[in-house]
C-alpha cells in the first residue's frame, strides 16, 4: 500500500503536494518522491525513507510550477532504492506517474517493451506503466493511450500521470486502490484517502473501479476505461483537520487511545435506545427485514479487525442465538464457504479499502448473500459496495496501529447484537441492562486512562523482556489476541495470543523468569479457570501481569503486577480489557525509543493482496 498526492492550480505545488504526502506517510514510508511541472521544465526528486528526507533533499530548490504529482511508498516489487521509488518515468522523461497496486501481468509487458527498444530504471512493476503509455503514444493521442493501457494491465492501480507535453492536466484513473479528488476553488487536489485534502477543501469526488478524471485547473472531467462518461457526485467531507492533528500529543496513537471515550460516544450517539433496551442503526433499515431471517452470520476482516469480529461471535451467538463465523477475509475465497440468501457477510474495516475484505464481500454477493459492512471511512470502497452498513464515526486514524477504531467496531457489535437479539428472543429486561450498561463505558474507559501513568511504569519494567503470552477466556480469549498483536506492531517484541485453557496444551513449555504472561482476568464466569491459568505460570517461575477487575484483592497473591478495570457485564469487558494493553504497548514502544506511529513494515491500510 502507498500514499498518493496530486495537485493542479494556482498554488506551488511543492508545499501541497509535501504537506499531503506527510498525512498519508502512515500508508508507506520506506521512500517518497514528486514530480513537478514547471512550464516546459520538469523536476524530479525522490529520498529513501521518510518523507522528511525528500523535503530535506528538495531543501531551497525554487520549484515554482503548479500542477505536480507525489507518493510515499510501501515496497511490494523491489526493495527502496531511489530508482525503485515513485514517481516512474518513461525514456523520454516526459510521462511521470505514481501507482499505488499491483501490475499482475508486468513481466510480459516489460520484456514486450525492452524488445522494442525501452531502457527501465528500477526494478518495479509500476514503471511499465509509464514506457507503455510512450509506446501507445507513438500511435494515438495522449488520453487515448493512457485509456488503452488501462485495458491491457491486469492487477489493481491507483493511478496519477503528468505529462510535460500537455503540461496543464493530471490523467488519474482507480481499479481496486482508493482515490478521492478534492474539489477546490480554482485548484484539484487528488489523494489515496482524504487526510490529504481536509486541509485544502471538504468538497470531495469519489473514483469508483474503472473510472478515469482528467483534471485541468478549469475543472475535470470523469470517465470509464472505454470511455464513456460519468456524472459524479460531490460529497462534503464529515472530517475536520483539526481531527487529524496531534493536539498536543507526542503521538498519533496516544492521542487516539485518549478519545476512545468520544469514539465510544460517537458510536452509540442516537443510536442506543436504552428504555427499550434497542439500538436503531440506520444503515441497516433498508434490509432490517432480512435481517430477520437470517440464519447464519459470517464475519469476514483482517487484522485487528479481525479480533473483533470474534468479540462479535461471542456476543452475537450468547445473546441473539445465531449462529457466527469468523473467517480471515485473505482466506475466505480460496475455500468454499457454504453461504445463501439467509446467510448475511459482515465486513469489518476500518479504511473500508483494505483489498483482502472487499474481495471476500464481492464472493459473498456472487454466492446471493447479503453484505454488511462496519467501516469508519465514509464513501470507502466497502461502504458503497456492500448491501448496507454502519459507519464508525471514529474520526480519522493516524497511528497505523488501530486503536480507537477497535473499540468503536466493538461498540458497533454490541449495538448490532442488541438489535439482532431484541428481534428474537432478547428480553426486554435484559435489552435495558445491556444498554444502560453501554451507556457507562465511555466515562469507565476514561477511569482507565486517567491510570496511564500506573501503566507507563509497569511497562517500562517489562520493555526489556523480549517474548510475552497473552491470554484470557471467552470473551477476552480475542483481547488476548489483540493485545498481542499490539506489542508485536509497535514494540517488535515476539509474543503470542491464547486462550487461556491452551495454554497447558504446549505453550508452557516456552515458559521461564524470563518469559512473562499477561492474563486478562476479570471477575466473570470463567474467573476461577483463569486463576488456575495464573498459578500454573507462577509455579513454573512465569512472571505475571494481570488485568483484573477493581476491588479483587486476592489477585495480588498470584500476579505480579495488576492494572485494574471497573466492573461492567461480561460481555462489555473487552473494551475496557484492551485499553491497558493499548497504553502498555504504546510505552514499551515508546520506552525502546521506536516510532509507534510508524511501525516498520506496516501500513495503515493493506490495499493490495
């Protein structure tokens, strides 16, 4: 996955096209480069690593010109190089463009062009883009060979092109890889996702898969690949800059697990119906009836997603009585999941682009299953393709390591279990409960938060131990999981996520002093088999964190350290549970002197498979 930035109109381009590639570094950061028109004269310049270093390496260069194109990338052919880096060129330097993708089929395009002549510089896929739309140019006009490589290239594309030869155009084009085009006055800014363009304008257009703008400062024009035309709507930004900034914090991802409170809030807001023990989400009226009928659930999403959609099965299989899979959306159509028309598909994403999820939705509508989605970006790929869904409105998330979208999907899943459950045989009794329970775990989560200085110090104890194991049960077996993957992200430390129950199957033998457990152990209905959990570790010398719930004293006797929860019903536990894994994380990472918000080897959002 990679960061793409384009920008025609009055202004420098450089400062635009530098200051958008920084809010999107958290897609790619392993190089950067823009290319920028300047009349007749063109300037490239490219940086291994951050994008800090290509604003240093541009330094005082004067590049006055006004229509410009950028990335930040994220390799997936060839290692970071300069010339492996974006933006790609073809022989004659004039066609400069940026892709985020993948070519499936660039090899047999390349060695075709090596043949007739073409000289490549690096190692990519992206750069046969460039020396086939040369090629085609040869033959017909500018626009049309760019449209006719979009027909020869199998594979995903987001794509932005400058040519020197009609130097007052940007050619973008999307097939699987987001691109949104922020409508300005007198000015077009062209972005992967739209923390690149609040700044300038919250009048955006959304690319659909095959369609193409070309953008000139008059206004732009939209297309498909066989060129026919599209009328697009203008959509208004719900997202502010000031949601986007640090505020203060050292971090992107201490900032968003401080406002789980609000995403927690947001979440709910007029949706929780907490007298009638309901919750009323509005996307899902068009299909609320079918809803009804269904038989079978299945989950489909990656990642931390992917752990709360198991938090969901366990919810929505106690509490509405339907039966629920969770599949890892990377694997879902390579089985054959056995699905119909009563069967509903729920993805789970925050991005709504991640390319594995969208795919899986696309198999289940071929299969006559209903698609849901829970996303928090509005207009995303997954949000206009599934058949309804439920935005997050979490605000953006920066940090690459999800936080507060984690516990807002997990809000979302309670709401959808209220629902489902209400609509069956759920108790209104019990509705109530779970609603006015709901309803407190913003103000709980705060509580937790205002402990970050408890969990800083135990952390900063634990930051030199280089493997952990975490576990828990039932509902908290998948915050074991999640936690895990937390210290794995930020910290590059070797740890593993049970349930607690499996850990005697095998992975005690890993244990010793220097090999530290973190069981989460709240006073629930499997606290007792937890406990058992907790004295096999102690007495094969295991160091103990426990995450248990306030007032439980006797914990103490076992574990070593203890972060503290308020106590809330069971099934709401996990989003409290896993905001101190996520500070606890965050300061090992932060105490080990890496970038938590920019974890090597990860992106934000996996848009290519």
């Amino acid at each position: 996955m990679c960061g793409i930035v384009g920008y025609i109109g009055k202004r420098k381009a450089s400062s635009v096209l530098i200051e958008g590639l920084k809010r999107l570094e958290y897609r790619g950061y392993d190089s950067a480069g823009v290319s920028i028109i300047d009349g007749k004269k063109g300037y490239v310049v490219k940086s291994v690593g951050k994008v800090a270093n290509l604003e240093d390496k541009i330094g005082d260069k004067d590049i006055l010109g006004t229509v410009g194109i950028a990335h930040t990338r994220w390799a997936t052919h060839g290692k970071p190089s300069d010339n492996n880096s974006h933006p790609h060129r073809d022989c004659t330097g004039n066609i400069n463009l940026v892709h985020n993708g993948i070519i499936e089929n660039y090899l047999e395009l390349k060695n075709d062009l090596v043949k007739k002549g073409h000289k490549f510089r690096s190692e990519t896929d992206s750069e046969v883009l460039a020396h086939l739309i040369e090629e085609l140019n040869k033959k017909m006009p500018y626009e049309e060979a760019v449209l006719e490589v979009l027909k020869k290239i199998r594979g995903t594309y987001g794509l932005a092109i400058i040519n020197k030869k009609e130097p007052d155009k940007i050619i973008v084009a999307r097939s699987g890889s987001p691109l949104v085009l922020g409508v300005g006055d007198g000015e077009y800014v062209v972005a992967s996702d739209v923390s690149a363009i609040i700044r300038h304008t919250q009048q955006v257009v959304y690319l659909e898969d095959g369609e193409v703008a070309v953008i000139t400062r008059d206004g732009y024009e939209v297309k498909t690949v066989k060129n026919q035309a599209r009328n697009k709507k203008v959509t208004n930004l719900d997202w502010s800059l000031e949601k986007a900034e640090k505020q203060g914090y050292a971090h992107f991802m201490l900032k968003e697990i401080f406002e789980q409170p609000s995403a927690i809030e947001d979440a709910m807001r007029g949706r929780l119906v907490a007298e009638d023990g309901m919750a009323k989400l509005g996307g899902l009226q068009s299909v609320a009836e079918k809803l009804r009928k269904i038989e079978k659930i299945i989950i489909v999403s990656c990642g931390t997603s992917y752990y709360a959609g198991l938090v969901g099965e366990y919810m929505i299989e106690e509490y509405a009585g339907i039966p629920v899979e969770v599949e890892y959306a990377s694997e879902f159509r390579y089985r054959k999941p056995i699905m119909n028309f009563k069967t509903v598909v729920i993805a789970i994403s925050q991005s709504g682009e991640t390319a594995d999820t969208l795919a899986a939705i696309r198999e289940a509508k071929n299969k006559g299953a209903l698609t849901l989605g829970i996303v928090n970006t509005v207009g995303s790929t997954i949000a206009r393709e599934t058949d309804a869904g439920v935005y997050n409105h979490a605000g953006p998330e920066i940090g690459v390591a999800s936080t507060k979208a984690f516990t807002s999907q997990l809000s979302i899943l309670v709401l959808f279990t209220l629902m489902l459950g209400r609509q069956r045989d759920m108790s209104l009794v019990m509705g109530q409960r779970i609603a006015k329970e709901m309803r407190k775990i913003p103000k709980m989560v705060k509580n937790i938060l205002a402990e970050e200085k408890e969990i800083k110090k135990i952390a900063k104890k634990y930051a030199g131990y280089k493997d952990f194991l975490y576990l828990g049960r039932k509902y908290n077996f998948p915050i074991a999981t999640e936690g895990a993957l937390k210290i794995k992200e930020i910290s590059y430390v070797h740890a593993e996520g049970y349930p607690t129950g499996e850990m005697k199957h095998g992975p005690i033998a890993l244990i010793d002093e220097n090999f530290p457990s973190i069981f989460i152990a709240p006073k629930d209905s499997v606290y007792e088999k937890t406990i058992s959990g907790m004295q096999e570790i102690k007495a094969r010398g295991g160091k103990i964190i426990a995450i248990a719930t306030e007032g439980d004293k006797e914990i103490k006797k076992v574990a070593d350290d203890v972060i503290y929860i308020p106590k809330t019903l069971e099934m709401l536990t996990p989003l409290l549970a896993v905001v101190p894994l996520q500070l606890f994380a965050y300061h090992v990472g932060v105490a080990k002197g890496l970038d938590v918000d920019k974890p090597r080897n990860l992106a934000k959002s996996v848009t290519v498979e």
